[in-house]
C-alpha cells in the first residue's frame, strides 16, 4: 500500500533511500534538506544532493534553518502524513514534528545502536578499528538516536576498507531497509526494540585537529585513522613544508623517532611500528601513489616528518 511520507535528508547518503521510496510507488509529499549553502572557490549557493534529486523528480523541496518555531511545524502538520523518513538530515526535531505523522518519524542511521549514536558514524567506526557496523530504522523520540530499534542490517568492514566505500555499501543498504520498515509498519508486524543499555558510544562530528596525524600514535590507530578520513576530508601530514593529504597507508616493519622516514617508499615510524605511506595528495592536485608522488618530490631517508 502506498503511504504518504515526508523525507528529511540533505547529503548524498539520503539519496539512495528517497529514490528506493519513490519506486516502492510510495507518494513523498514534501522533502526537507538543508538550505543552499556556499561552495567552491566562487562561494556559489549550492543545493545539497537530496535537494537536487528531489527537484529533479518534481518534488517540492522546503528548506528551513528551523523546525522549532509554530510556523514551520503548522506547516508540517498540514501535509497530512502517514510517516516521515529522516535520513542524515542535520536539524534537531522537536516534539510536535515527532508526533505529526500517523506512524511518527522513522530514521535510518548508518551504525548498530547504541553504538555510534550522533553525527560521524561511519567514519567512527572505522577509526575506532571495528570489524562490523550496519544500518538500522529507528522509531525516533526526542533523544539523539536513542528510539527503539525497528530492523537492521549487519556488514562487515574490511580490514583495508575506507569510510567512502562503508558509506557507498551502506547507502543502498538502508534504502532496502527502510522500503522493507515502512512496508512493516503499515502491516503492524513490526515491534520496537528499546536499544540496549549497555555499548552506548558517541560518534562526535569530525574536527579539524583530528585530519593531522601525530606520528608519535601506534601505527594502527594512524592506519585507521586514515582510513576513517578517505576520502574526505582526508588526513594530512606535513612533508617539505606541504600539507598533503594521506589518503591510503599500511602497516609496515621498522621503527624510530616518531615521524623519520626509514627507506625511500616513504615509510614514516610512529609511536609504535611504522606505516608505509601509499596514496597522497598534494594541494591541487589528484590523488596519486607515493611512487608518483617521489618521482619529483624527494623524501629521503633520514628525514623526519613534523
């Protein structure tokens, strides 16, 4: 049976779960994303994916910077809905909103809870070395991603698996899910699940002192780190005087000072063992292997990294 949903989402994680709804013949009254911001070097106002997409699929596209106000949520009241899907949407909703579909607000996040609840979760998971992580729908309450649990998906992450390719494998994941969520609530045979009580862990936004690597870290934890940055925004390091973005590494035997460079394939010591740097990134420039990178851009051994 076709429902009448809002969907909430603004980066291109969201993307794949409205399209999946769309063709699950579902009618999507009304799209939230975040306002257009500025981009690029000309600071153009920039709609997000989900914005894009919508207005692309003759979908009306709202964007308020706040769902707080009676305004907003009279006019969100109006639409009349059987259930809203929140997806990486970026505003807080308050109570009134939660409570305005027939079915209430469902999300999908990209973790299995309580693990991981809050904004990086993907990336988290990889820095933190986990060796699995998932989708799951949630019935939404007024906490950060602390609602019951409705269905979920399990994946594992590889051992040299980046935050890009988890984001790309889990996109299309959840997209299936919340086709599959919807389709139970409409039916009544879904139950809740209250999240465990134990396990909880926060996955903070990701700051901009954490992109540089301090070589006095164990080379694991610098590996993951990597890893959990690529390929945006990417870890760095300085090397000659550049900031160039490290984009892949790997564990490698050898050790020193913290930050000297043992050989001439670039393989840095850290704090403990030493990471053989792979795939780096000079400003304004793609992306390239350190062979590459060396043919014109002598690091010597003996030479030590800041």
């Amino acid at each position: 049976m076709a429902l009448r949903l809002a969907f909430m989402g603004t980066p291109g994680f969201s993307v794949a779960p409205l399209a999946q709804l769309i063709s699950a013949g579902h009618e999507i009254a009304a799209v939230y994303s975040q306002p257009p911001r500025p981009s690029g070097r000309g600071h153009a106002e920039t709609k997000s994916a989900v914005h894009d997409f919508a207005e692309k699929n003759g979908i009306p596209v709202r964007t308020p910077k706040s769902l707080r106000n009676a305004e907003a949520q009279a006019a969100f009241a109006a639409l009349e809905l059987d259930a809203a899907v929140v997806v990486a949407y970026g505003l807080i909703l308050p109570k009134p909103i939660l409570e305005a579909p027939r079915l209430g607000c469902i999300n999908i996040h990209a973790s299995l809870l309580p693990r991981w609840r809050g904004a990086a979760p993907i990336q988290r998971a990889i820095m933190a070395g986990d060796d699995e992580t998932g989708v799951m729908t949630m019935q939404m309450d007024e906490g950060l991603d602390t609602g019951p649990v409705l269905m979920a998906e399990r994946i594992a992450i590889t051992p040299d698996m980046t935050a890009g390719q988890l984001h790309d494998a889990l996109s299309p994941l959840g997209a299936d899910l919340i086709v599959r969520t919807i389709a139970a609530l409409e039916r009544g045979t879904i139950t809740a699940r209250p999240q465990a009580e134990d396990g909880t862990t926060y996955a903070a936004k990701i700051s901009k002192d954490e992109s540089r690597l301090d070589w006095s870290r164990p080379a694991d934890e610098l590996r993951n780190r990597i890893r959990g940055l690529a390929p945006a925004p990417g870890a760095w390091a300085e090397i000659k005087g550049e900031r160039i973005k490290i984009l892949k590494a790997a564990l490698a035997e050898g050790s020193g000072t913290p930050g000297a460079v043992l050989d001439d394939r670039l393989t840095i010591a850290c704090g403990d063992g030493a990471l053989r740097l792979e795939t780096l990134q000079r400003p304004g420039r793609g992306p390239m292997a350190a062979s590459d990178l060396l043919r014109g851009f002598t690091v010597a051994r003996g030479d030590r990294l800041p």
